[in-house]
C-alpha cells in the first residue's frame, strides 16, 4: 500500500530493484537501485534531487501509473469479474 501511496504523492521515487516492486515500479516510474547498497541509494536520492527534469519525468509517469490502481478501478474489475462468471 506504501507504495501507492508514494506514487499518489507525485514525488520521485527511489526504490531497490526487487521482483515484488518491479510488478508496479519500472525504470519510467522510479528510479530503481541496487538492494542492500546503501552507496547506490545515496547515488539515486542525490540523482533525483539534482536532475529536476528526471525527477519530473518520473514523478508525473508514477501518479498517472497509479491511477489504475485505485479502489474504484479495482472494485470495477471485481464487479466485472462477478458478471462475467
């Protein structure tokens, strides 16, 4: 839900390169690094605050992106599922 909730927030995200968060999070969304290297999350953190139109980009693809995860669409797509069965 966290997550979500960060792409919501239209701020840059910077994430560790998991098959859990690579479901939602891709290189368009977010800025994916390394897990368990601190080194490369400091490297992702200074590249978003340094490179503003990166994180824009970033930002704006994430809160779109998270609009088809919304309870409504979500509870479209059960409502839909029940229907068809």
């Amino acid at each position: 839900m966290k997550m979500f909730e960060y792409m919501a927030a239209g701020k840059p995200i910077v994430a560790s390169n998991l098959p859990s968060i690579g479901e939602v999070l891709n290189e368009e969304n977010a800025l994916l690094v390394e897990s368990d290297n601190p080194k490369m999350l400091a490297e992702g953190i200074n590249k978003v605050l340094q490179n503003r139109d990166f994180s824009a980009k970033i930002s704006h693809k994430a809160f779109n992106d998270v609009q088809s995860y919304s309870w409504h669409r979500r509870s479209g797509k059960v409502l839909s599922f029940i229907g068809d069965s």
